[in-house]
C-alpha cells in the first residue's frame, strides 16, 4: 500500500511478470507466427520490429507513466487528464471485452488440444489428417463453446480469488518454464531437415511483399502483444510505487514479449516448411504443425503436453488481465461489488464470444461486413480500436497532460534516469501519432470509402 492506502506490487520482478504475463500470450504462440507466415515472413518480423522500436516502447513509457500518475483505472486516468477524453479510457475498456470474448474461445481450444494429447489422438505427423482434426474441433456446434465456458470459468475463478499471490507466484514459475520449452521446440523445428526454406521464410524480407495492409497488421498486432493502446497497461502502471525505474521497465517488457514472439516464430515456421504445410494457414497453424512437429520428438506426448499447458497457462494471465480492466471499470464507476461484476461479465463476454465460436461452424454463412463474427472481433479490436486508442494515448500524453509532466514524472522529479527522454518526447509527440495516424487512414479510412 502506498500512503493513500491504494494497492501496490509486492515487487519489482512481480510487477514485470505480471506486466510480462499479461504482454506474452496467445497473441506470441498462436497469433504472432500465423500472421508473419501470412504476410510473407520476413518483412512482417522486419515491419514489426520497426514498430516495436519506435513506437512499441515509446508507448509502454507513455502508458506506465500514465498510470502511475493518475494512480486510477483506464478511464479514470483519462478523465483526470481531460474530462474531454473519458471516452477513450471507455473505448479501451469495450476493447478489452471484445477481444476476451473471442480470446476464451481460443483458450477453450488449448484446453481441447491439452486433452487430446492425453488420449493420444494427436499423435501422428500426418499433416492431412491433423488438419482434418483442427477443423473439425473449430467448427464443431457444441464442443468449442463448452470448453469456452471452461476457459472463461477458469478466468473468473482466479480473478475472483484477486491476482496477488497466486498470479504472482504462478508467474515466476511459468514464465521461465514457457521460455524453456519454447527454446527446445525452437531448436527441434529449426533442425528438421528441410528447415532452411522455412529459417529464408521468417529471416530473409521479401520487400516485394510491402504494402498498407500488412504495416497495418504489424501495427495492430503491437499493439495486441504488448497489451497497448486499451488501458491495461496505465491500470498496471497505477499500481506502481514512484521509485520504480519507469524507462527501464518500459524496455524489459517489450523485450521479454519479443523474444517469445520470435521464438515462437522460430518453433512454428521452419516446422511448417519442413512438414510440407502452407505457412499462410491462419489461425491453425500452431494448432496442426506442433503437434506433427511433438510426433516426430522422442517423449513427443510429454512436451506436447507441457507445452499445452503453457499456452494455457500464457493465455490466462492474459485474459485475468482483460477481464481486470472491465471489472475495475464497473466497480469503480458503476458501484457493483467486485463478486456481482465478476460473475455478471463473465457471463455477457461468454455469450457474446458464442458467436465468435459458431461462425466458424455452423454460421459460416453469417457475414457483416463481408466478415464472420470471429474475424470482425479480430478485424475490429486489432486493426481499428488499438490503434485508435494508441493515437489518442499518443495524444494524450504528448499534447494535453504534456511531454515535461510526463518526464518529471517517469523520472520522478529526476530522481531516475532516463537518458532517452528527450527522443521518447519527440517520438510520442509527433512521430508516434503521425505514423499511427498515417497507417490507419491509408489501410483503414481509405478501403471504407
Ligand atoms: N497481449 C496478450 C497476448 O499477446 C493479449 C492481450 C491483449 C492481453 C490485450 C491483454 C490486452 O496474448
């Protein structure tokens, strides 16, 4: 507790690994590799990193700073800044909801894939038929959405209990452990033979492949891994005594949530070239080529279970740390007690993840916009409200609160050093809001009029 009795974290390395756990996710196994291997590999890793170096720190800083300033929830910080940006703290918390939604019924998928190691019906490299098997397990009417509600009762179960200990605990162990496995599926994908195509795939960029879509995609899917742009990471921030070195952990997260992200590259692609797939599967692609890449390990049922469990367990300091941000919401706003807010959104995200679940089955035909509910929940959170809320927390701090109050207070009144603060004021001010600005009217504003 700090001296107006508002929570903190018990540690320094408990507050990066709950930041870190809430940053590494589903969004570095699963999500991060499919959409390298869709938009050409090596120049999405390079458009990415770009992004990750110029705006992804720069808006860690921005949010940590933020928050711990305000020392409130997502839009009680905006509201302190200027009653006039309430809204984007709102849009923020309404992100938050959408993307669990759809985030637990990806969850719920681990959860099958966990069970079907156990049985054995996994085990084979037949890539026809464990793509057979992805399909028909997502497109099922039933199953999906039960093991959704499972995700999702899981979710609530621990954010109920609060985050303190446990998360705390859990995370200094899982979090190692994730990056364990993580190296040895790396370095058993990148040593099949016939691995080289898929190591030219990922590491060598194919400037041809360059275009708005992609850079938007790039753009969102920073955003995404690194909890940005929807008040996640200013509600971590509140919770932040002020002699925490803000500039340091600004870079450690990102830098944690990257190496994982290419790590998993490394696990999925090489793998992918090697059992012959298409790197530009989508969505399943970690679903059917690790488990075809565990067929092929001696003890392959033992790692393809603890890797499983990992994801799991990665997905689940996730979604604690969505639905926290919804809860805060309503708690401090709206009054509820925190039990009520719990059990009530878990119930509303799970029903609105339904038909998130169900469009890739029976309601295929379903469209709006020329989507299916799973994808325009994608399409929506990642390409247009993160980036809309990164712009606006640009705006924010650089513009209306003021690069100097935020120096002054991320260096608590030059107390920490922050050698780059100078550079990290011209990024948020002008080139930060410009560069998001620009990607999402080319991609965005454009292709709707
Ligand atoms: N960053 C998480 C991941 O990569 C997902 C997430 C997004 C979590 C937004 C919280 C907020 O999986």
């Amino acid at each position: 507790m700090n001296s107006n009795g508002r929570e903190q974290w018990g540690s320094k390395v408990g507050f990066l690994l709950a930041a870190a756990g809430s940053a590494v996710g589903l969004g570095n196994l699963w999500k991060f590799p499919y959409m390298a291997g869709k938009n050409g590999g090596g120049v999405f890793v390079v458009v990415y990193l770009g992004i990750l170096i110029t705006l992804g720190f720069t808006l860690m800083a921005g949010e940590l700073t933020l928050g711990r300033f305000t020392q409130l929830n997502a839009i009680g910080a905006y509201r302190k800044i200027s009653k006039k940006l309430t809204w984007v703290g709102a849009i923020g918390v309404f992100t938050a909801f959408l993307i669990l939604s759809f985030y637990s019924v990806i969850g719920g998928w681990v959860i099958n894939y966990i069970i079907k190691t156990c049985t054995g019906a996994l085990s084979t490299s037949d890539s026809a038929a464990l793509g057979d098997m992805f399909g028909q397990m997502i497109s099922d009417p039933v199953m999906p959405i039960i093991f959704h509600g499972v995700f999702m009762i899981a979710t609530l179960v621990i954010v109920l209990g609060g985050i303190g200990e446990g998360i705390e605990k859990a995370s200094k162990v899982m979090m190692p452990a994730l990056l364990v496995m993580i190296i040895a599926l790396a370095i058993r994908s990148v040593t099949l033979p016939g691995a080289e195509a898929g190591l030219e795939f990922f590491l060598k960029p194919d400037f041809s492949k360059l275009n708005g879509a992609l850079i938007l995609d790039a753009l969102g899917q920073v955003f995404f891994s690194l909890s940005l742009g929807m008040g996640i990471i200013i509600t971590y921030g509140s919770y932040l005594p002020k002699e925490e070195n803000i500039p340091q952990s600004a870079v450690y997260i990102p830098l944690i949530d990257t190496a994982v992200a290419l790590l998993a590259g490394f696990a999925i692609l090489p793998a992918v070239f090697a059992l012959g797939f298409e790197p530009t599967a989508g969505p399943g692609l970690m679903f059917i080529t690790l488990p075809a890449v565990f067929a092929k390990m001696p003890f392959g049922t033992f790692f393809g279970l603890l890797f499983f469990v990992l994801v799991l367990l990665a997905a689940l300091t996730s979604s604690i740390s969505l639905l926290e941000v919804c809860v805060s919401y309503v708690v401090d706003e709206w009054g509820w007690d925190r039990k009520k807010t719990t059990l009530t959104l878990g119930f509303v995200i799970f029903a609105v993840g339904v038909p998130a679940s169900l469009s890739l089955g029976p309601w295929a035909d379903i469209k709006i916009f020329g989507k299916g509910f799973f994808d325009l929940y994608d399409y929506v959170t990642q390409n247009i409200f993160l980036p809309l809320g990164g712009l606006m927390s640009c705006i924010t701090i650089g513009w209306v609160w003021g690069v100097d109050n935020a120096i002054k207070e991320a260096t608590n009144n030059g107390k920490v050093k922050f050698a780059l603060g100078k550079v990290w004021a011209f990024l948020i001010k002008y080139i930060a809001p410009l560069a998001i600005g620009k990607v999402f009217y080319d991609s965005f504003i454009v292709t709707l009029f």
